[in-house]
C-alpha cells in the first residue's frame, strides 16, 4: 500500500507582467522640435513546484524528491 501524499502533486505559476511608455513631442519654434520617451517594467514571478513530502509511515515521517 502506498502511503499517502502530505500535498498536491501538480505544480503552480503566476506571472505578472506590466510595462509602460510614454513618448513626448513638443514644437519649440518652425524648425525646432523636442522629443522625448520614458518607460519602465516590472515582473512578478511566484512559483511552487511538486516537491511536497510523503509521509513514509505511522510516526508521520516523510520524504520529499525536488
């Protein structure tokens, strides 16, 4: 008999990706132009993967492979 899982066996991933840009053009005289461009990101990562533990037996011992 096998023993009997301490977690699930699947695996969990979520990922939070934003970015912005922001790009300027402003007309400082007929033949003079300012441009201008600003941006950032970020990224959010939050993983579990299967490596819960097994209870190996009654004492409640376990064993976990990664």
């Amino acid at each position: 008999m096998d023993a009997p899982c301490a977690g699930e066996t699947w695996e969990y991933s979520d990922i939070d990706d934003r970015g912005g840009l922001l790009r300027l053009k402003y007309d400082l005289a007929d033949h003079v132009t300012l441009f201008g461009n600003v941006g950032g990101g970020l990224t959010g990562v939050e993983r579990s993967f299967a490596s819960a533990p097994t209870i190996t037996n009654g004492r409640g011992d376990t064993s976990a492979t990664p």
